[in-house]
C-alpha cells in the first residue's frame, strides 16, 4: 500500500503516487567517489573505486561522480581512469574546481586529457564562500566567472553541471541571477549544494521553486547531513521540481556526511512505489564502501559521528565558521584534523601552532608522510603531528 502524505501548503492529504507520477521519479547520481575526497582520513584506491561504480550502475544510479581536477596532473586521476575502465566515461562525472579563467583553461585541458564527458564545475556563490575562494566577492564577478566557465567547457565538447557551493545559503537576489547566466551560457544542468546544512524541507521546497521557476532549468540537489535532513531535503527538492538527486553509499562525506544512498532509494521505493533500481546490491555497496574507506561497519552519518567535525583542509580549520552551523561542542564533539596522505604544511602549522614556529615544517611533512607511507597510510591527527615533532626535532 502506498502512504499518504500531507501537503504542507494546503494542508490536505494526497497520494504518494499522484504526489509524484512514475515519469517525473528523480534521476540519481551518486559522489561516493568525488566527496570523500572532501572527508578527513577517507581515500579510496581504484581498485575499490572500479568496484564501487560497477555495483552502482548495476543498481540503476545514472551517474557516478569521481575525483576532482582543479589543473594538470590530477591526484584524482588513477580513480577517473579506473572508473571509465569499469563503468564507461558516458556513466561517469568529475568535478572541476573553478578560480580564474587560466585555471579552469588547465583544469579542462586535463578533463580531456582523462577522457572526461561530463564534468561539474565547482563555484562558490554565497558572499562568504566567494570571499574566501575567488578574487573577488561581488556578484557581477561571479556571473561572469560562471559564465566564463561553462562556455569554455561547451566549446570544448563537455557535457556541464555547473554548482552553487553553499547555494543552500545564498540570497535568492544573488543565486537566481547567477544561475539564469549559467543556463544562457549554454550549461545542462545546475547543481544546489547545501554545503552547509541550514535548511528544513519546507525551505528547501521553497528554495528549489526559485530555480525551477527559471527558463530552461534542469535542477541537481546535493544535500548534506548535519540536520539530519538530508534525505528529507533531498525529496522535498524533487518535490519542488529537482530532476536530480545526489547521493553517497553509506552517507559518506564531509561535515557529517551526504544523503545516504540506500535511504534515498528505499524512501523513493516506499513512499513513492519507484521501483526501477536494483536494491539488492545496496548491502553490499554499503560494507565495500565502509570497509574501503577506513570507516569500518559502524560509521554513522550526522554531527555525532567521529568525522562530522573532522577535517584535512586548512581553510576548514582556520575558519570553521564559514562551514559550521553549529560547533562541535554542542554535541559533544570536537574538531579535529585527520588525514593520511594528503598532509600539507598550513595543516601542520595549525596542529602545531605556537610550538611549530621554530621546526622546519616543509621537510617535517616530507618525512612524516613518508614515514606513514611506510607503515601503510595510517591516519594522521593532532596527536600524531605533535608526538612526531618531537621526534624529528631530536
């Protein structure tokens, strides 16, 4: 039987199937491979990659997200290539950091190098996060980027998503604008990324109309977990008119994680009678992930799980402000760093802060990162900095 569910507009009671008919059911791409990259301590080999998309695509998901090239010689590159190899570039999606146009010219040219066809670009659209990544703040500059971008990226052959990091976030007076020129500048599809989780279903609902509302939308929610509303947002998000949802296995991600896959689908199945995916394969996606990653069986998303609040970016541990909407000690958390082979020096300098001035952080994260490379990629923390540096000093 399918259940009911309330409008909250009107209040009335109404069918799951008439709230949404088989022909408007969400396409589903999935960034298990892309946004773990973004989570303290998680890094996947191609060889778990390769396994991972091929038992995604078995399910039903349209797309699977993998790696991120911001240049030349993508350190994300062996899990692009493993991906096309398993599943076909056609089933595949990279992500492409955007910061200046000379940037982006090289970021492209190595998405065809790697045989990218379809790529999202990376843009930060809320003041704050534009403040802390572009040159410049101002809207007309982020029209303009965008714009830029995406005819770059059509010209030369790609298939374009173009994003709004932190468009949960950002003023319907700067993103509807900003996402009218990446539709005019030729782009397929526009990614809402509630990098910060702020929204309740109602104003997601809300927020989504906004865009679909514009010319030629086709609208991708990608929803972080904090809230504990992922899923939640993510159905509200089609229910406003999203044509596609954004998921990852086992909730994997950053900041307390994304819509996990399997609720997603098991909600559609329930709710909505969607039964064109292949679910069996949902448990075993879930413990090669899991065990992949490092995680192990018990991981959890939301902000009590270990990594919610765990970081391997210095801009995130420097200014967790800009990405927190509540601090960790609200849940009886902690902030933490935790990496194993992507340790930098600014990394370093903030695990270290007044007791680094006097070491040689360079040639210390050289031998620390060899050292761990050597004992097999062991997690990196605080701790672990701390406890070296006496040991290199001596």
């Amino acid at each position: 039987m399918v259940s009911d569910i309330s409008d909250p507009e009107s209040g009335s009671g109404r069918s799951a199937a008439e709230a949404v008919p088989p022909n408007s059911f969400p396409h589903l791409s999935d960034a298990t491979l892309r946004d773990s990259a973004h989570m303290a301590g998680v890094e996947f080999g191609p060889g778990d990659a390769a396994r991972i998309a091929d038992l995604l695509v078995k399910t039903g998901v349209e797309l699977v997200e993998v790696g991120m090239i911001s240049g030349p010689s993508s350190k994300d590159a062996d899990l692009i290539e493993a991906v096309h190899e398993r599943v076909g570039p056609e089933r595949a999606l990279t992500l492409v950091v955007v910061r200046d146009r000379r940037q982006v010219e090289k970021a492209l040219d190595e998405a065809a190098r790697l045989r990218v066809r379809s790529l999202m670009l990376s843009i930060p659209t809320s003041e704050e996060h534009a403040g802390l990544k572009l040159a410049s703040s101002s809207a007309k500059y982020l029209n303009t980027l965008a714009r830029t971008a995406i005819e770059l990226a059509k010209a030369r052959g790609f298939h374009v998503t173009f994003s709004g990091e932190d468009g949960a976030r950002t003023p319907t007076e700067r993103l509807v604008p900003y996402v009218t020129a990446g539709f005019e500048a030729g782009a397929d599809r526009f990614r809402l990324a509630e990098t910060v989780a702020s929204l309740s279903p109602w104003q997601m609902e809300s927020k989504i109309r906004e865009l679909t509302s514009i010319d030629g939308a086709e609208i991708e929610i990608h929803s972080h977990h904090m809230l504990g509303m992922a899923v939640a947002n993510s159905l509200a998000a089609h229910r406003a008119g999203a044509r596609w949802i954004s998921t990852t296995v086992g909730g994997i991600g950053e900041r307390g994680g994304n819509a996990p896959l399997a609720e997603v689908l098991t909600s559609l199945r329930v709710i909505h009678g969607d039964t064109r995916f292949d679910l069996r394969h949902l448990t075993d996606l879930s413990a090669l992930a899991l065990a992949g990653s490092g995680l192990g069986e018990a991981f959890q998303p939301g902000p009590t799980a270990p990594h919610a609040f765990a970081y391997e970016l210095p801009g995130q541990l420097s200014r967790p402000d800009a990405y927190e909407t509540i601090a960790p000690e609200v849940v009886g958390n902690v902030r933490q760093l935790r990496v194993r082979s992507r340790l930098t020096s600014p990394l370093v300098r903030w695990a270290l802060g007044d007791e680094g001035e006097d070491l040689a952080v360079d040639s210390f994260v050289d031998w620390l990162v060899e050292r761990q490379r050597n004992h097999g990629l062991p997690v990196i923390d605080q701790d672990v900095i701390r406890k070296a540096a006496v040991e290199f000093r001596s």
